[in-house]
C-alpha cells in the first residue's frame, strides 16, 4: 500500500500538470501544494520526475477508468454524456485554468517513458468507451471510431475552451456528439440486415 506521503505527491502532480503543465510540475510545486516532506522525494520517487509524472498519469487515467464504469450497460448518448460531463465540470469548475494532465504530458514530453505512459492511458479510455458502446450495442469498428473521435475531440474542445475562457466551444463539441450517440443507438436497435 503506497503512503500518505507518497499519494499525496501524486495527487498533487496529477493536479498540478492539468494546472501548469509539464514544466510547471517541479518537485518543488508539488511539495508546497501537499505539504509533503522534502526528504521523501527520492525515497518514494528514485527515479525523479519523470517517475513521478508516469505515477500521475497512470493515476488520472485510473481515475477515469473508473468514473466510465458508473455507466456500464448505458445507452451510448449516456456513455457520451458522461465522459464530457466530466470535462464540462473540470473547466467549470477550474475556471478554465485546468486541463487534462494526461494531454499536458502528451504534448510537453520529449521522453520516450512519459509518451509510452500517455499515449497508455489514452489506449485504455478509447479501449473502455469502445467496450462500453458495444456492450450499448454498437457495432465493433463504429464503437472503437466513436471512442477514438470522442477523446480527440473532448481533448480538443478543453484546450480551446481554455484558451478562450469560454464554454462555448466545448459546448458545441458536446452537442454534435450527443447527435452521434443518438445515431449510434438508432443503428443499434436496427434489426439484422437492415
């Protein structure tokens, strides 16, 4: 079981890299946001940054993982909804100063272990949306360009609607893809060879 201290710098790094990025997510930053002690920097973290970085990425993605498994059996507009809402709330709520930290070190790192470690867990969120509307009933290669398109798109809107400090357009995302999922379903629910 990992201690206190220890998932607290996690916690802190996964927050601090949707805030500031990857170069601002300094050990530094994250033991005065968690009042961590300096001296466990190296015991819980021996391989510096960049193993706490692969900590906080796999932990966001953990985290959404299971935030996806509250609407198992759900119909794909549901599935849709639910995976925006978590970003709708994140910009809300962050005042359009927080992103997703898996994206922030997508885009900043040059290593090769921080990318393996992103583009991870951006397989496992397309792999889960994909199960999940097909569990709705959606057929397997539509299911996988749904989820695929999804996340890019999500991802997408949470950046410009940073960078616009507006919800608008995150907001028009969302809506053209509830219009998808809605399709989605009315192909679902079509007999056999129709």
């Amino acid at each position: 079981m990992p201690s206190d201290a220890r998932s607290r710098m996690i916690d802190g790094a996964v927050r601090l890299l949707a805030q500031k990025g990857l170069q601002g997510t300094s050990f530094s930053e994250v033991l005065e946001l968690t009042g961590a002690p300096r001296g466990s920097i190296y015991h819980h973290f021996p391989g510096g940054k960049d193993e706490l970085v692969v900590a906080a990425v796999r932990t966001a993605g953990a985290r959404t993982d299971a935030y996806l498994e509250q609407v198992r059996g759900a119909p794909p507009a549901a599935v849709a909804a639910h995976f925006l809402e978590a970003w709708r709330v994140l910009l809300l709520r962050g005042g359009f100063a927080i992103g997703c930290s898996v994206t922030a070190v997508a885009v900043a790192a040059e290593s090769v272990t921080l990318l393996d470690a992103a583009a991870a867990v951006f397989r496992e969120w397309r792999a889960q949306l994909a199960e999940l509307l097909r569990t709705a009933g959606v057929e397997t290669g539509r299911a996988d360009a749904f989820a695929v398109t999804l996340i890019a798109a999500s991802e997408g809107a949470v950046v410009m609607s940073r960078a616009a400090r507006s919800i608008e357009p995150f907001e028009t995302v969302a809506a053209q893809f509830a219009e998808q999922a809605r399709g989605l379903a009315a192909e679902g629910s079509r007999p056999a060879g129709h």
